[in-house]
C-alpha cells in the first residue's frame, strides 16, 4: 500500500494509452507520457508526430478516443483549457495571442477579476497583479497595455498568470522560438525557478541544445506512436534524432562545398530603422550567415534592402551597378528575393491554393498577356514542387492545408520561380520539422551550387555555422565581426565566440 | 460517436462537406425554386424567368463590384447614392440640355468610375477603414446628385433611352444580354488575370502581398474604380427602367448585392469569393422578391424573408466549412 502511494506521488501527469483519429487519420497510437513533479519533461518528434496532439488532449482541447490520464494520482478529465487550468494544467502557446488593449493586471485576472458587488476592483486588483510581478522582478507595472510588451514579456505574463493560478503543470509549446539568447536565459531562469517550486514543466522544442540545457526527461514520438522516454543525462543528441526519424542521421548540415564566384550584391553604408552603416558584399555561389541576437537589425536591414521599410543612407549594387529599391516588387525586378521569418504574416495567403501563391511574385515577369498562361503556370509550379518535394495531393489545395514544412517549402517555391540572383532567407528552418529541415538545408546548397548568392539569417548557431561560407555577426544594429568557414573548421571560430561578438564583445 | 459522423446521405462526410462547400448554395437555389413552383406554378413560366432575370440585373451589376471590394476585405456602401447620382446627370443632360444619349451615359459612367476611385484612393493610400469612406463618400455623392437635379424628379422622354430597358435581341432583353456579358468579364477579370490574383492576395494576407511585390494603392484603387464603373451602368439601366431621373433612388441598394455576396460565399475576411456564387447569390434575392410577389406575400414580410436567408445560409455555410475555421 505505502508503495503504491509513493509510486503515484512520483509522477504529476500519467498517460496511457492514448489514441485518437481525425476521420481517417490516426492522430495518436497508444502513446504513453509520464511526467514527474517538479521535473522539466521534454517533448520531441517532427513535426505530424503527435505532440500537440496529445497536448490538446491534455488541455480538453480534443477527447481521446481511448486511454486514460490521471493528473496528481487522480483521473482527470477537462473539456476545455478554462477546466484544465482550474485543475492545476496550464498550456503557453508557440504564438501568443494576447488581448493587445487589456493591462498586464487584466490580462492575468481574466475572467477571474476582483470585484465589488458587480463593479470591478480595479485598485485592489492591480494591487494583486503588482505584488505577483515584483516576485518575478518584471520590469513593467501592472497598468501597462499588452501591446506595449515584447513578445518575451508577454509569454512571461502568460507564465505569470499560470503560476497566479497555481499551475501544477505548465506546457511550453516552442517556448523559444521568438526569443534571443538573452530572453531565452531569462525564460531558463523563470523554468528553473519553477521546477524548484515544484512545478512540473511540458517542453516543446525542435531545438536540441535547449532540450539539453534545461530537460531532465524527453519523450520521443514519432508518426503519431510514442517511441520512448529517456533521461536527458547519457542519452546522446544523435541518439534523439535517430530515436525522432528512425534511422541514423549522420551529418546534421549536408553543406557542400561549391565554387565561390565574382560579387553578385553589394551594400555601402547602408542605414535605417535598426541598423547603422552596413557594409557587405556576397559572392556567386556563397551561402553568408547572418547571426546576432533578434532585434539586432539584422532581419531590419535585409527588409531594408527588399524594399519591406525605408533605407536613409547608403548604396546598393548588383553585378557592379548601383540599384535603388523602394518597394519588393523592384526588388523582385532585379532579382533580390525575400524569404520572410513570420511566415504566416508575410509568406502566404493562406486561404489560396498553392498554385496562386507559388505564381504570385512572379506573375509580372511571366505573365504578359492579359489572361493568364494557366498551363505554362502549372508546369512551373508543379517542376518546382517537385524539385523541392513539396508533400501535396494537388497544387489546387488550400496553403493552410499543409504542414509547416511544406508551406515553407511553397515559400521557396514561389522565391525560386523568380530566378534570383541573390536569396535572402530570414530563420528559413522556424517552425520546420527535423526532416524538412535538413531538406531545406541541401536546397540551399544546390541554390548555391546554381550560382545564387545566398543570405541566411538564423537565430541558431548551430545552424548558421554549419552552412554559411561566412558568417557576419550583428550587435545593436552594426556588424560586429566576421567569420570563415575554414575558421570555424580548423577550430579557431566556435560558438562561445561568436556569441561572444553577438553580445558587443571582440 | 465518431462512427456515426461518417456518412451523411450516403456520402462520406467529408466528400459531403466539400460538396456542400462547393455547390451548397446551388442547392439552396435549387430548393426555393420547387418550393415556390409549388406554392405559384406561373412562378415556372419562360416569361416570369426573363422577368427576373430582367430584373436582377441591376442588383447584379452592383453586387460583382461589392463582391471585388469585399473580397479585398472591404465594402463599398455608396453604391445606393452612385446610383442616384449617374440617374440625375443623365437627367439633366438628356432632359434639360439636350445631349445626346451616348455622350450623355459616358459622362455619367465617368463620373461614378471617378468616385470610385476616390474611394479606391483614400482607402489604400491613406489606409481608411473601407466602411468609414464609402459611408461618407456616399453622403457626398447623394448630396451632389440633389445638387445636379435642383432637388426635382426629371423625367426622360427620350425613347430610344428607354429602349436601353425594353428593347430585346430575340426574346432576350437587352440589360439581360448585359448581366450575361458582365458575368463573364468578372469571371475572367476574377480567375484569369493578374488583377484577379492580386485581389485575392491583397483580400486573404494584405502583408504577404506587399511582401510579394503587389501594390496595394494599384489593386484597391482599381477595385473601388471597377465598382463605380459597375454602379454607373447600374445607374443607366435603372433610369431607363423609370424614365425619370430623381435623387432619393437606390436607397438600400448596397444591402442587397452584400445580400447576394454573402450568400454566394463571399467571405468579410477577404479572399474568398467565387462569380458564379454570386451571381446564385443575386438570382436567390430576386426569386425571393418575385417568389413571394407572386404568392401575394406583403413586401414586409419580404424584406424579414431575406434577412432570415442570409442569416440561414451563412449559417450553414460555417457548419459545413466548421473544419477550416
């Protein structure tokens, strides 16, 4: 008996055998996840794997099919996340999506305000809210606006109203994925300040260092089946994705080396909003990293040099004459494209088909007549679905209907067909599962190998060190050094250093 | 509870779901006319059908320009008042300076296309809220059209002018011979060209677009411009219905083609419409009113009618399409 009372203390969240479908689609097979008090729980696969999936489950989001879940020893049941947070779960959503003109005190008492008599007790209530973010040392009163709060700030009054409602379990989905370096260690802080509480933590995360930084466990899923859990200590970074996959990945970044040509694009002394007298030049065939912590003006310069927001200083050149742009559609003219980091927000409209939004951008260069070549438009796309291996039933569906992946690669599809000479990626794996993204990673060098210069800004260094040719790091929006290849190969370069000019240091 | 969900009439539910999508409207169109056929068997006579499609074809040329300034998320509310305007300078051209009709009905159609793109311009340039500046434009414009006709109904002998209502091509009338020609232009204007493409783009991600090189101010102003050139022609098909030219016509007007845009499947959240939903859309307004004139129903009660099949129709459209929320 006094086992089996010590067993269920064990574990906070139990559970078993969990299936669900959607029509004829096995979301979940039998899928096990157990989670002990006060641990943080990591949770991996590509994504289609199950994990959000199971996390709707959790929250009363979706009813499995089948299976049981018992939270705190007790079997739990909720139809909704209002229910599942009275119970003691709380989930934070990869996109947030605050009430922009609520105050932070609103937003954390929502829809459990103080009140008096049917008035609402706007003093004592911003009171409360004071007293709870002293204890977080947040840097904002309780009367500021959401709207006013960076996307950090907001997660951490997400994180905020959780613990106020005595969260017992927090689901972090991709709790990173817009945060820089700093905020990521501040968001660590938080976690392991909550772990010590005796919070239990569900995190979700393609990115592997953090899994490694901050997880005590990791579950894997792969195709909607659990493939086991492991304990973050002795299990090894290749182990976890041939767990993920199921077969052995051997290089992480397939980049190939290929000839490096004359200067396609070159910027003098460009400025603007966020970023000051940049200089650089890339060549035919090179792949130039962009790394820096986010808001470093790095993705402001190249919406600067896309004609996305307005340049007050400097020149641009392309293949040695000088080129003004103003707006995306000249830049698209010379052959400068622009791949996105929001790509819901400026990639696709996703209610169209593939088709439409693959055709769009180009549709001024191919299409001259005053109805549209439909055919010759088909073939495009479907060459180019193709040679990306785009997964869709027909390029007539909607965007929406895709995966993360393959709506990118849609993304890089409708780039391609312009034909640029020089493509600018912004985070172009975000969001992307393990497998898509290595296939994103090998198009890159066969776009290289075709002679296109490209551009990657990436948050994660791994990534950016793994494929660029050069890496030029962004501090407080002005470049900060520069990195070879063969530096970062021979050891002289690594990532300690790198970081280290990101945050201003030489 | 899952299994049971599976097969409706027979179809798998999501086959039944994407054909209702598709062709759900159809159906409703479909339905009316039995049911009104039923209730008034001289409802399904050749002449009563020509007769409405006569009729329809005024609200038909407002509601593809209402559809195109929907589908770009916004909505052109001064229609009504373009209507009244293009009536009025036709009066007072025809009727009281003598022109002829030709240049009379181009001065006309030219000065509702320029307002709207007026309206076109404030709303892409200055990034008006689309109700805000066709709500005020349209106090404008129907305040120039009672400027235009001294406040006075002017009547318009001209037969020839007249004839643009009742001359027939065979057994056609000729504004049916319009609606069919316009019919067909939008659907090539919507699917077939880049202007079409840019509409849905700018309607479904405004960002995505600019950021695919599309120009706002271009498509909008455009848009806005096309529904003004489709008032005019309502406009000029509606004095010749009258023969006289007032200020106080086409009152409410706007409600109808969003009526007949809604229910063709013309989504508030831009990006989404189809030509022949609308054009289902306008002739289920127009069987509504004849349908129920026929059967001898008081027009209060028309008016409720309409409004309870929106209402309906959008309804079910969000139960069917309930998946892609």
């Amino acid at each position: 008996m006094a086992e089996e009372m010590k067993k269920k203390e064990e574990y906070v969240l139990e559970c078993h055998g969990i299936s669900k479908a959607f029509g004829g689609t096995q979301a979940l097979k039998d899928v096990e996840l157990l989670v002990r008090a006060g641990e943080v729980h990591a949770l991996l696969g590509e994504n289609g794997a199950g994990k959000s999936t199971l996390m709707k489950c959790i929250i009363g989001l979706h009813q499995q099919d089948e299976g049981t879940i018992q939270f705190e020893g007790k079997p739990y049941s909720v139809k909704g996340p209002v229910e599942a947070l009275n119970a003691g779960i709380s989930m934070i959503h990869q996109e947030l999506n605050p009430e922009p003109h609520l105050s932070i005190a609103e937003t954390i008492f929502l829809k459990r305000e103080d009140t008096r008599g049917i008035f609402l007790n706007k003093k004592a209530q911003n009171e409360r809210a004071e007293e709870i973010l002293r204890k977080f040392d947040f840097p904002h009163s309780a009367k500021t606006l959401m709207k006013e709060l960076t996307l950090a700030q907001m997660q951490m009054v997400e994180i905020i109203k959780a613990v106020s409602c005595n969260a017992r379990l927090i689901i972090m989905d991709e709790p990173t994925s817009s945060l820089d370096s700093e905020e990521t260690e501040h968001l660590f802080r938080t976690i392991r300040d909550l772990k010590s509480k005796g919070v239990a933590i569900i995190y979700i995360s393609h990115r592997m260092e953090e899994i490694f930084e901050i997880c005590d466990h990791v579950s894997v899923f792969r195709d909607g089946t659990y493939v086991g859990e492991r304990s973050m200590e002795g299990v090894t970074r290749d182990e976890l994705i041939s767990m993920m996959v199921g077969r052995k990945v051997e290089n992480v970044f397939p980049k190939t080396d290929c000839e490096i040509g004359d200067v396609v694009f070159k910027v003098e002394g460009l400025s603007g909003k966020g970023f000051e007298d940049i200089s650089f030049e890339v060549r035919k065939g090179e792949i130039l990293g962009i790394s820096g912590l986010v808001g470093s003006g790095r993705s402001e310069t190249m919406r600067g040099i896309f004609g996305m927001d307005p340049i007050t200083a400097g020149q641009m050149y392309l293949e040695g004459k000088e080129i003004k742009i103003k707006k995306p559609s000249q830049a698209i003219k010379q052959g400068i494209c622009m791949v996105n980091e929001d790509r819901k927000n400026f990639g696709l409209a996703l209610h169209r088909s593939i088709r439409e939004n693959m055709a769009l951008p180009t549709l001024p260069l191919k299409q001259k007549a005053p109805l549209l070549n439909k055919k010759q438009e088909e073939k495009d796309c479907l060459d180019m679905g193709k040679m990306l291996t785009l997964k869709a039933a027909s390029i007539e569906h909607e965007a929406f209907s895709l995966s993360g992946g393959n709506q990118q690669k849609v993304v890089l599809a409708k780039w391609l067909l312009a034909n640029p000479k020089v493509l600018i990626l912004d985070e172009p794996t975000r969001g992307v599962d393990v497998g898509a993204k290595s296939e994103i990673h090998s198009l890159m060098c066969e776009f290289a190998a075709k002679g296109m210069a490209v551009i990657m800004i990436s948050s994660e260094l791994p990534e950016v060190m793994g494929m660029s040719d050069r890496i030029l790091i962004y501090h407080e929006g002005k470049i900060n050094g520069e990195v070879k290849r063969e530096e970062i190969l021979s050891g002289d370069e690594n990532q300690e250093s790198i970081l280290r000019r990101a945050f201003g240091g030489k | 509870m899952a299994k049971k969900e599976e097969k409706v009439l027979g179809m798998d539910r999501e086959k039944f779901r994407m054909f209702m999508g598709k062709y759900g409207i159809g159906v409703i169109l479909l339905i009316m006319m039995v049911f009104i056929s039923i209730m008034e068997p001289a409802f399904r006579s050749g002449s009563n059908m020509v007769n409405v499609a006569t009729q329809v074809s005024i609200n038909a040329m407002i509601a593809y320009g209402m559809c195109l300034a929907i589908t770009t998320e916004g909505i052109d509310l001064s229609v009504g008042a373009q209507l009244a305007l293009v009536s009025c300078i036709l009066g007072q051209l025809i009727s009281n300076k003598g022109w002829g009709i030709i240049p009379a009905i181009v001065v006309a159609i030219l000065v509702s296309t320029a307002w709207g793109t007026i309206n076109g311009f404030l709303i892409s340039k200055f990034n008006m809220f689309p109700f805000v500046v066709t709500l005020s434009t349209q106090l404008i414009i129907r305040g120039l059209a009672q400027v235009v006709s001294g406040g006075q109904a002017i009547p318009i002998t001209d037969t020839t002018f007249k004839q643009i209502y009742s001359a027939k091509l065979g057994p056609i009338p000729f504004p049916i011979l319009v609606l069919i020609l316009a019919t067909v232009l939008m659907y090539l204007v919507l699917h077939w060209t880049k202007f079409g493409r840019y509409v849905f783009a700018v309607g479904d991600n405004m960002q995505a677009a600019i950021a695919s090189g599309v120009s706002i101010i271009k498509t909008k102003t455009a848009t806005y411009a096309i529904s003004g050139f489709l008032a005019g022609i309502a406009g000029v098909i509606f004095t010749a219905k009258t023969a006289s030219a007032q200020s106080n016509i086409g009152v409410g007007y706007e409600t109808d083609a969003v009526a007949a845009c809604v229910l063709g499947g013309t989504s508030f959240a831009g990006g989404v419409t189809t030509v022949p939903g609308v054009l289902m859309g306008i002739f289920i307004i127009g069987f509504i009113y004849n349908g129920m004139n026929l059967i001898g129903i008081d027009s209060y009660y028309q008016s409720m009618t309409k409004g309870a099949v929106i209402i309906g129709a959008v309804l079910l459209d969000m139960v069917m399409n309930k998946k892609n929320g």
